[in-house]
C-alpha cells in the first residue's frame, strides 16, 4: 500500500509544473509561438522583460532565455494605477 500511495505522490509532483506554467495571452512575446529571430547575444539565463495593454489592463511579463535560446515565460502581473 505504501508503495502504490509513494508512486502516486511521485506522478502528481511531476505533473505539477505544467499544471502551474502561466499560459501566453495576446500580447505576449510567445503568444503565437517562440519569436522568430533568435536572442544569440543575451546570455543564457538573463531576463527579458515585455510590457503590454491587452482588454483595458496593463501587463508586465518576465521572461528567462533558455539554454535552446527560447524564451520561458516565468511571471506575468498586472500593473495597476490609483484612481485620481
């Protein structure tokens, strides 16, 4: 029993990444894929960072350049202002 319980707790840690990944909205840089021309000069594991407006609200997205030089979406806010 404590097998089959391990082995199950194992699969759901493994999936859980992809069940966490943030998803690309329009606007996004990898909205419609990976960009077509490649970061070579930017060392792999620097930031890239990408502001938008999409339905009304403003964006702010972080990006990190991968070993393959794509980019990974690894966190998106949405930037708010106070009322006046």
């Amino acid at each position: 029993m404590k097998t089959i319980l391990t082995g199950a707790l194992l699969a759901l840690l493994i999936g859980a990444p992809s069940a966490f990944a943030i998803e690309p909205i329009p606007g996004s840089i990898t909205y419609n894929g990976q960009p077509r021309a490649k970061l070579t000069k930017a060392p792999i594991g620097s930031t890239v960072y990408n502001d938008f407006y999409d339905g009304g609200q403003r964006y702010h997205e972080t990006y990190v350049i991968q070993p393959d030089r794509s980019l990974k979406l690894v966190s998106r806010q949405i930037i708010s202002f106070p009322n006046d």
